[in-house]
C-alpha cells in the first residue's frame, strides 16, 4: 500500500521514477556479442553498457548526443 502511495508538493501530485527523455529516449535491442566482447565490457563495471553506446557512436562518426 505505501509503494503505490501518491506523494505530493503544493497540491501537485510528484512521480516518481525517471522523468520522460522525450526525443532523447532510448531503445531497447537484443544483441549477440563474443563473449570476450561482453565479458571485457562487463568488467568495467556499472555503466558498461553506457560505453558500449559511447564506443559504437565514435566508431560511427557520430556526434555525442
């Protein structure tokens, strides 16, 4: 009952969680990688699959968003 609590600020009702990124939203995707690849990644610990997006965007020449 306390998790599905509403909270509010001012009459306002607050959500909780991650705001909305709008055109900045990213997608999800399945994809199957050597598992040296992946292991290697992992091992960089929280935010490996940040910098597998940041290495993809300098392999493809594009700019950082």
């Amino acid at each position: 009952m306390v998790a599905r609590a509403e909270i509010s600020e001012g009459g306002k009702i607050i959500r909780r969680g991650r705001p909305p990124l709008g055109d900045k939203a990213k997608g999800v995707v399945t994809m199957r990688l050597d598992a040296d690849v992946l292991e290697s990644y992992r091992a960089l610990g929280p935010g490996w699959q940040t910098q597998i997006n940041a290495d993809l965007r300098r392999a493809r020449k594009l700019k950082k968003a």
